[in-house]
C-alpha cells in the first residue's frame, strides 16, 4: 500500500463537530467513532478512483454515480454469492484510505435510495468513516460547513497566539524575566517549560504535567543535550507516555536550550514556543555578554555621583551622539479638523535605538532621545523626524543634548527627515544672550498669551511664507492661516512680508526657543 500523505497545513475540524450540525442532519453509519477524528477540507468526486484526486484528510463527498449497477445493488438475499460487489467495494475503499482520506460521505439522493451495505462493509473493515447524507442536504451545504468550522479554528488559533505573544511580551519587562517568560509558556500551553544552561544544567522551569503522562524531565533533558551537541536550531520527540518534547536553540553560540514538554499538541504550540525562544534568546544573551550589566553598573555610578566621563569608558566609546526623534507629522484627512500625534510606543523607540545602533535610549512625551556611540553616524529612519548634535565627549552630553533638540526643531519646521547641528558661528551668536533675549521678549511681548498665533508666525515664517504648506503642517484651513498672520501684523504692528521684519522675528522666536 503507498505511503499516506501528510495531511495539508489547514486548521483541523472535528468530524464531531460537523456531525452536531442539526441543520446538516449527518449520520455517521460504519467505521470508528473516534472522537479525535479531523477533517481538513471537503472535496466531491464521482470518479471511480478518487485517490489522485486528493491530498489527505478530506471528507469524500460522493453520490454513488461511478458504482457499476451490479454493484449497487444489494447484492441479493443474504447468504448468496456475490464476488463482484465486495471487489468493487473493497478496491474504493482502500483507495480513499491509501490517499489519506478522513471520511467519506454517501448521497442518498438521487442515485441511491440507501447505502450499498457492502460499502458500509468496506468501511467497517477499513475503518473509514461512513457518513450518510440526507436527500434534502446538499454537497455544497457540507462544504460550506466543513470551511464554516475551519474559519472558526483558524480565528480562534490566531486569537489564541496573539494573546500568548502578548502575554509572554508583557512576561519580558518584568523584573524577573526569565522565570516569567517560562511561567507564562509553559500556562499558555498547558505543560511544562524549563530552561537549559551551556552545560546542560537546568536554570528554571515552571508547569507540570498532567497525571497520565509525568515523566518528561529526564528525556526532555536528553533532548536538550542532543541539540546542543549537533548545533540544530530545534529538535522534537515523543515519549513512551505520548507526550510531545520539544527543544529551542536560543541563539547562535550561546548554548542555552528551551525545553518544552506538552501532553497534547496544539496547532499553534510551535509558534508560541518559537515566540519565547525569541524572547529567551534576547534576555540570555545578553546576561551571558555583559552588556547589560555594563549599562547597570554605569547608570548605579552615575546615580552614586559619579561623572558622566568616568562612566562612558563601560558603554563602549569616548565620543557621542546625542539624536532627538519624533514620529513623522501625518496630514490631517481634513484641514478644519486638526489631529494629535499619537505618542510613540516603547517598542517603537526600541526599535528605533536598535536601528541607530544603540540600546541607550530615553522616551519622553512624544521625543525619543538616543545616545549614539561617534563611529555610527546617524542617518534618517522611516517614520521618524531626527536632529542629531555634533560629536562629543561625554562632559558635554547636555550641550548636545540642547543641541540635538534644535536640530530636530528645524527638522520639523523645514519637514525634513534629519538635520544635524551646524558647528558653524551665526550672526546671532555675536549678540550676547541675555540682551537677545531681552529684545526677543519685548518684541513678541504681544503675543505672549496667544500660543496660537505664536506657533502660526513660527511654522509660516519657517516656511518661508507658504500659506498652503502652514495649513498642511499646522491641519487648519489656508484662510485660518491668513487671518492669524494678519493678526500678528496687527498686534505687532509690522508688516511680515518686508524681509527684514522677518529676518527679525525669526530671530526672536528661535531665541525664546532655546
């Protein structure tokens, strides 16, 4: 007999299940009533031979067309002869068997008025599920079914890992992640966890395993072993018991294994587990390269009084930058109804330091501040609005850090995707600072309690005077922008379009910004 095929990679329904459908009114009349039993699609077929006509664990829908009318018959009183008809029966029946088929179910309608009963006999020997199909259900309603309840398991598969991943996620940021991760594993798949030092030492474990199948440890560990000693990704096994072992590599070289052991597979328990082994991996790693314990021991210092020079030698550089980010303004959908950026996520600025090339990040408000090691030069990211400082050593962290937050607020003003800060001298430097901002309160004076209009003159002045572009940026309506500009020239008393009144508010305005 040919090897049977693997069934395909669809949600599994159980025949059950399709059988408790009232509306469909199956019954199943040969073969095992194995609770267990899973179909994995429907598929209708009168060929005489339906083995290349499927790909294993489908239910076989049939009317009875391709049976020869000598076969279809009773056969005859009980007791005669009849060669033919188990022949033709049996050699049916062994073919759906041989092709993998879950089930097969027999239309009473209208071909046949009954089940040939050496098709129900063929069945039985083979231990196929037998279904009949009442004359007033139709193939197509079975179909519709069996997809009907493998959408429902695909829905509740998806559901079931998203809220693991979630679940195992939140497990990580406490501040006991590994032995949190593997209690949150080893719930979520209703087994056992254990985690596997370089030597093959266990480290953790959580869960247990039910009473009818409680030794798992010893061969779960031999398991481990094994991946270890052939440098394999994951390995699996089953025990005597039935129990199902599974064993993660966790990361390349480090030589930690996530062991899982579980009584009954589920169809979403490999990504759960590869979910955690990802997670692991992380968190391992980095105990096992100290990095993370150089960050805690800078911040303890830094926190005990010590100077920001003396620390940077344990992050790895002696020259920086300091990055300002924020997410990239979106354009309102419509200009009368302005819309708040959403802050950005942890996950989001995490992401967001990894890309730089650097785990030092802060999030504040709606900024992400990263310290970037000198000899990786920032450059822009998807989805983000960057200034960046000049190089420097850690002394001077908070200039660059002043720096970095004007840099991305000409970013913002001029949209670009990143502005560095220029070294360079300017003009306004060579005006001592409190006379310039003396001059730059008494000038915008009127304006000090109209935030509105501040910000109005601001974005329009950065923009060199584009009443659409203000409009876009600031998400109002283009006469809005008129009619503020229009009340800053009055309340003023100056006229913005003379460049030099420009020249000269702008001055003032990036002065009261820093």
């Amino acid at each position: 007999m040919p090897e049977q095929p693997a069934a395909p990679p669809t949600p599994s329904v159980p025949l059950a299940a399709l059988l408790a459908r009232e509306d469909l009114a199956l019954r199943q009349i040969a073969g095992p009533a194995d609770p267990g039993a899973v179909l994995h699609g429907a598929h209708t077929s009168e060929m005489a031979d339906p083995y290349p006509y499927l790909l294993g664990g489908e239910l076989l829908l049939t009317a009875g067309v391709h049976i020869p009318e000598a076969a279809g018959s009773d056969g005859g009183a009980p007791g005669r002869a009849k060669p033919r008809v188990g022949d033709y029966f049996d050699d049916y029946v062994s073919r759906i068997v041989a092709a993998g088929g879950a089930a097969l179910g027999f239309g009473l309608a209208p071909v046949h008025d009954t089940v040939p009963r050496a098709l129900v006999a063929a069945c039985e020997s083979y231990g196929l599920p037998l279904l009949e199909v009442p004359p007033q259900t139709t193939f197509a309603a079975v179909g519709r079914a069996v997809w009907q309840l493998m959408e429902r398991a695909r829905t509740a598969e998806l559901r079931r890992v998203t809220e693991a991943q979630q679940s195992l996620a939140a497990a990580a940021s406490r501040p006991d992640p590994v032995p949190s991760v593997l209690r949150q594993l080893a719930q979520r798949l209703g087994g056992r966890a254990v985690l596997y030092g370089p030597e093959g030492a266990r480290i953790a474990a959580a869960g247990r395993m039910p009473a009818e199948a409680p030794a798992v440890d010893d061969p779960l560990a031999s398991l481990a072993r094994l991946l270890t000693g052939r440098g394999s990704a994951s390995a699996s096994d089953t025990t005597p018991s039935g129990a199902h072992l599974a064993a993660y590599a966790l990361g390349a070289g480090q030589g930690f294994v996530l062991g899982v052991a579980v009584a009954r597979r589920e169809p979403g328990d490999h990504t759960i587990a590869s979910v955690a082994a990802v997670l692991l991996s992380l968190l391992t790693g980095e105990q096992q390269s100290g990095s993370g314990a150089a960050r805690s021991c800078a911040l303890v210092r830094l926190l005990l009084g010590g100077a920001p020079q003396d620390v940077a030698p344990l992050l790895g550089g002696d020259r920086w930058f300091v990055v300002h980010a924020r997410p990239e303004a979106r354009t309102a959908p419509l200009p009368a109804a302005p819309e708040r950026e959403d802050p950005p996520l942890p996950l989001a600025a995490s992401a967001l330091g990894a890309a730089l090339g650097s785990p030092l990040f802060d999030l504040t408000g709606e900024v992400v501040r990263v310290l970037v090691p000198a000899d990786r030069e920032p450059g822009p990211q998807p989805g983000w609005t960057l200034g960046v400082s000049a190089a420097v050593a850690p002394r001077q962290w908070p200039a660059a850090d002043a720096q970095a937050a004007r840099a991305l607020a000409r970013a913002r003003a001029t949209r670009g995707p990143l502005v560095r800060y220029g070294a360079r001298a300017a003009l306004a430097d060579l005006v001592p600072p409190d006379e310039a901002e003396a001059h730059a309160r008494t000038l915008l004076a009127p304006l000090e309690d109209k935030p509105a209009l501040t910000e109005t003159l601001r974005t329009w002045l950065s923009l060199h005077g584009s009443w659409d572009r203000t409009a876009v940026a600031l998400a109002v309506h283009r006469n809005t922008v008129r009619q503020r500009i229009a009340r800053c020239a009055a309340l003023l008393g100056t006229d913005p379009d003379d460049p030099d009144v420009r020249m000269e508010l702008w001055f003032a305005l990036r002065r009261l910004d820093q």
